[in-house]
C-alpha cells in the first residue's frame, strides 16, 4: 500500500514517517560502518517495519557468524522472505544515512518508538479484553 494511503486524508502521521526514516538511517549506518553492530543494544523486535525487522536479524546473524556485513552477504541471506527486501531497498536506506557518527541517537528514537508501541498494546488489551480482576 502507497505511504499516502497508510495515514487518514489529511493528517499526516510524521512521527511514524520519522520513525521510519530513523529506522533506515541506522541500519544505513551499520552497512557504512559494519563495526557498529556491535555497539547497538537493539534488538529485532525494537523494529517497527517487517522488512527492517529481516534486515536487523539478518545482520545480528552475519555478526553472530563473525561474517562482515555487506549488501552481497546481506541479499543471500535474506532470499526466499516474502517481504521486499532486496538490493535496491538496502541501497536506498544506504543513501539516506549521510554518517554513521550519530547511530545512538536513532537508536534511542527507534527504542522509545519501541516502549510506546508496547505501552498502546497493552492499554488496548486492557480496555478490549476485560477479566474479572
């Protein structure tokens, strides 16, 4: 579905777009500069797209097989997942992150994004499914 169809006519969801954009820049970041998967505590599940989700787990997998992480790798790894995440999708979020000096920042952006997701989860549940406590 096209982003100007995921948000009701009229109303921009920028926080979600910002979310989006911090999530491809970091990853961006980590194919710059590939040593940085170890610094960043995330995990995949911090993810908030599926296909970011594959590429975080993808490179925890490269890192885990002390492999380096490159988009060649990246894109053997990641074959057979229904989710679009192919080369040219790996070498736009490359592009869109101008350094990799500010990664723990977007990390922060992205974990944040995580907590609140959570806490909606939860006070959806609470309010949809009533027990007798």
């Amino acid at each position: 579905m096209p982003i100007e169809y995921q948000y009701q006519t009229g109303l921009p969801n920028t926080q979600q777009e910002n979310l989006f954009e911090a999530e491809g820049i970091l990853l961006g970041a980590v194919f710059l500069a590939p040593e940085l998967i170890h610094e960043i505590t995330l995990e995949p599940c911090h993810f908030s797209q599926q296909r970011n989700l594959l590429l975080f787990q993808a490179m925890k997998e490269l890192q885990n097989e002390n492999k380096p992480i490159d988009i060649i790798l990246m894109a053997e790894k990641l074959t057979g997942n229904s989710e679009d995440v192919g080369i040219s999708y790996m070498n736009n979020i490359i592009t869109r992150c101008p350094k990799a000096d500010n990664y723990e920042h977007y990390q922060t952006i992205i974990l944040n994004e995580y907590k609140l997701r959570m806490l909606k989860r939860a006070g959806f549940q609470f309010l949809n499914e009533p027990t007798l406590e």
